[in-house]
C-alpha cells in the first residue's frame, strides 16, 4: 500500500471520492488526505511520527481498508491489519500503532470498537469532545481542581513522610511543627528553570514565615513542585478527561448509539489514564533547604524525581538516598553532633532543648521525627561506651550543690520527648559517680570492710599469726558471681530494671568485667494454650534468637 500510493501527492486519496457516494470529500479534506488534514498536522508535531509519515500512511491505510460495503457484517478494519498495512522492512510496527493512537483520540470522523476503526460521514463525538475540552480553557479553575484532586488521592500514600501539606494557599496554611512535612505547590506556582521560578520563591517565603510570624522549625519543612514546561500537558490530558467524563453522564440526551456510546468510555479511560500517569511526569521538582554550616547561608537543593512510583514515597526515597531525611539515627552521630557544633549548654543540655534544636536548625541532620532522636538518646545512655562514645542522662542539675540528680549511665532507660532530664557529658557524669560510689571502710589491722559490717571486703579474712610467728596467706578474692531471682510477670519491667540498677550496673563498672544474663521463662496454664499463642509465642522466640523453647502437656 505505501509504496502504490505516494506520500508526496496529498490529492492521491481524493481522486478515489468519485467511486463513493456523497459526503466523503469532508473527511477525506479533514481527517485523512487534504493539505490541513488532522494526520499531516500531527506528523508535524509530533517528530518521532513525522520522520515516517506514519499518521499519513495510517489514515490512508485506514481509509482504503474500511471504505464503507453495504451490508457488512464487521465495520472497519482491525488494528493490526492497519500496522500491517502500513510497515515497511525495517520499521517498527509500534510507530504505526502509537499514530493510531493519536488519530482515534483526535480525529472527527475516525471510530473505534474496540481493535477496530473504520471512517464514516457522521462527526464521531471526538468533535463533540473537542469542543468541550476547548471550552474548558475558559474554566481554569475546574481543571486545577481537577489536577488537585488526582494529586491529593495520590498523596494517600504519604512514603516516610509523618505529615504531607497538599496546596497551602499561603505561609500561614503550613503549620511550624517538629516532624518533617512534605508542602506540595499549586500548579499555579510551578518551577521553571529558566526565567521567574515562582516555586523557589514561594519555597523560601514558607520556609521564612508562618503568616505574619517568622518560622521557627525550619529543618522540618521540603517542598515539591510542578514543571512548568510539563504544565500544558497535564492540563490538557485533564480538559479531555472532563470532556469526554460529561458525554458518557449525557448519553441519553445526546442520544448516543451503542458504537459512539463505547467510543465515549473508552475515550474516558484513556485520558483518565494519561492524566494520571501526566501528574508524576509533571510534580518532579524537589526543593529541600540546606545549610553547610552555622554561619553558612541557605541553600536550596533542587533535585528531578524520577522512578514510577507515587509522589511522596519517590520523594522521601531521594531524600533518604542523600540523606536529606534520616529515619534512623546513631547515638555515636548524636555525641558528635554534640561536641563538633557544639550544642551543648555547658556540660549537658535538655532532651527537650535538642529535639528543638534537631528540627529548628538547617545545618542539623533532618530527622523525620522527634522519635528518631530520642532513640539516638535511649541508645546512647544505655550503651556500655558511654564513656567513651556516648553521654549519660540526669533527671536535673542541683545548682547549689553543683550536682546532678538521677544520674546514670549505662543503664536502659525509657523517656520522652516531653521528659524533664539532661543529657550530660560523659566526663563530667563519670566524675560525679566515681566520687559518689560508696568507699570500703579499713579496720585497725588494715583489712578492709564495707560500712556497718565486720566482714572484711571480698569475704577475705585478716592475716594471722602461723606456726613459727609467721603470718598465713589471706584468701584470694572472690572473681566469679552467680545469682537467681524470682520476678513478679506482671511487674518486669520494674524489676529487671532494678535489678539492672542494683546488681549488674556494679559488677559492669569493675575493670574487664563480662556479664552474662540469662531469662527463664516457666507457664503453666492449666486450661490449655491457644493455638494462635502457641504460634505467636514460637515465632516471637525465633526472632529473639531463643537457644531454646517449647511446649508441652502434662
């Protein structure tokens, strides 16, 4: 067919109009050979069609196929008849199928049922849709809601963000909270590379007020926006979606048949489709703010999403990649924090002060929530390097005695964010427990005792007097300790707790001590275990790496 039928002549097709019957010179000028026709338009725009003719050679093909037969069982041709008919050795079919495409979503006489089109002297309701989607052009504000609402049923999956802010209207819109928000920009601010960037700068006045306030939890806030030069596009793809929407709900009253009734739905689903996979093409910028230093100025980081899925999880997954979000954090990272900025208020500073601090400052680590540092904190104080790695906490500081009250280090503590303690240097809490540790008392015969008790320290005894004046060697001291306790079930996590503070926290402070804890675990249920407990129960031991475990009848 290509070959016998000369692209370079547009009249080719028209000469066969004499062997129809009346009406066809229309479509033929509009939809398929004439100079303006729809096909020589789209091959023009559209440079990967146009380098082979391919809309030209698809609507002549298409034409000549499904010239109209009186009393034809099947109207038209089928879709890969039509690519058949097209392609030549070398080509890909693909290119003949994607004009195809765009000739049956454009086209005014060309109708589809389901892999087959055919031409007809009756306008398709493509027309009809044309011009509603024109006149959608005047209601600027029903396609933004339109875009709005695929946005917003896209956010429903929030990725790592604890909180999302979809098209705030202004600064005070946006609220200054210590968790880190994801604000997505109106398409009426999007970003554009070249000339006014009306994100960036809407960006930097929500990052700076909050209304007529300034913003005090500034590390919190990252921005997500628009491309301008994908904007018409998205627009577009929604104007026909809401065209073709309004004539499958007015079927009856446009008096649709069965065929154009079709034509209509699937026409629906495919622009409904377009718009949806258009929103991610479009909302790709990520602007985070950025501070190197202290006395650094801000900085924007300005980064293009890529990847299929939903926006916010695309966007918290770059973030995460480059560290511009952290949803798990070290105590290690926290005690260098601590000591490089430093943040600090003299040898300690309030749990309360430092997740301020972590979500108010840029130049920190932005960490997703306030949970994240209180982890770090639980981590570090409950480390057995704190000495060294780490920090100690206090529940408060006696100012006239110079002390801090509650101070432990070493020990697994639990508080948060809303806790009254300190977390104190290392150096200065070892300080304080090495003088505050109870000292042993030495009787006269300068054996140790611990106060209140005869008993020399250790179990030893005094030396004595041997056979021939000389004295016996005292007893060595003790080096191993073993001990068991019944705890009460419904109360463990105050009595391993003590436990932890009276017994093993002493024995972990002696030089190169190594401690073993061991938990035995002994029910008996008379009535019989549940098989969901017995499951749970076996698999929670798996997974707490139990040596062993099991269950058994009487």
């Amino acid at each position: 067919m290509p070959a016998s039928v000369p692209l370079d002549d547009p009249g080719i097709v028209s000469q066969l109009t004499g062997y129809l019957p009346g009406g066809w010179e229309t479509v033929i000028e509009k939809d398929v050979d004439g100079m303006d026709a729809l096909p020589r338009k789209l091959d023009g725009e559209k440079p990967n069609l146009g380098r082979y003719s391919a809309c030209r050679r698809v609507a002549r093909t298409l034409f000549l196929g499904s010239a109209p037969i009186a009393g034809a069982a099947n109207r038209g041709e089928e879709d890969r008849r039509i690519k058949l008919g097209c392609v030549l050795p070398g080509e890909a079919p693909a290119v003949f199928g994607d004009a195809l495409r765009h000739l049956a979503q454009a086209a005014t006489y060309l109708y589809q049922d389901n892999a087959r089109y055919w031409y007809s002297t009756q306008p398709t309701v493509t027309k009809l849709a044309d011009d509603r989607a024109e006149q959608l052009r005047r209601e600027p504000d029903r396609v933004g809601e339109e875009i709005q609402r695929r946005v917003r049923e896209d956010l429903r999956s929030r990725g790592e963000f604890p909180k999302i802010q979809p098209f705030p209207n202004n600064s005070g819109d946006v609220p200054d909270e210590m968790e880190v928000r994801l604000v997505v920009l109106d398409v009426e601010t999007p970003y554009a590379k070249e000339g006014t960037n009306h994100a960036l700068e809407t960006a930097k006045e929500f990052l700076a007020q909050r209304g007529n306030s300034p913003r005090i939890y500034q590390n919190t806030l990252v921005f997500l926006a628009a491309d301008r030069s994908r904007l018409d596009e998205l627009e577009q793809a929604a104007r026909y979606y809401l065209a073709w929407q309004s004539i499958t709900e007015q079927e009856t009253e446009l008096n649709l048949d069965k065929s154009q009734s079709r034509q209509a739905a699937t026409q629906k689903a495919t622009w409904d489709r377009t718009t949806t996979s258009r929103i991610g093409e479009t909302y790709q910028w990520l602007l985070v703010p950025t501070q190197p230093g202290p006395q650094a100025a801000l900085e924007w980081q300005q980064t293009r999403l890529t990847g299929a899925d939903a926006l916010a999880p695309r966007a918290s997954k770059k973030l995460r990649n480059d560290g511009q979000m952290v949803t798990q954090f070290t105590a290690t990272f926290l005690r260098q924090a601590l000591d490089t900025i430093p943040l600090w208020r003299g040898n300690h500073v309030a749990v309360k002060q430092l997740v301020e601090d972590f979500a108010r400052y840029p130049y920190l680590q932005r960490l997703r929530d306030g949970d994240v540092l209180l982890a770090a904190m639980r981590e570090g104080v409950s480390s057995v390097t704190w000495r060294t790695d780490a920090f100690a906490f206090a529940e408060g500081f006696d100012e006239a005695n110079g002390r801090y009250l509650g101070l432990r280090g070493g020990q697994i503590l639990s508080f948060g964010s809303d806790a009254v303690g300190l977390l104190v240097k290392s150096a200065v809490a070892d300080a304080q427990l090495e003088t505050e540790r109870p000292k042993p008392a030495r009787e006269p015969g300068g054996a140790a005792t611990l106060p209140g008790d005869g008993t020399p320290q250790g179990g030893t005894t005094a030396a004595t007097p041997g056979p021939g004046g000389g004295p016996t060697p005292t007893a060595l001291p003790p080096t191993q300790f073993f001990g068991s306790v019944k705890v009460d079930a419904a109360r463990i996590s105050r009595d391993v707790g003590q436990i932890a503070n009276e017994i093993i926290q002493h024995l972990a402070s002696l030089p190169s001590s190594e401690i073993s804890v061991t938990v035995e675990i002994q029910a008996r249920v008379p009535a019989g275990v549940p098989d969901n407990v017995v499951r749970t129960v076996s698999e929670n031991c798996k997974t707490l790496k139990f040596k062993s475990q099991s269950f058994e009848g009487e």
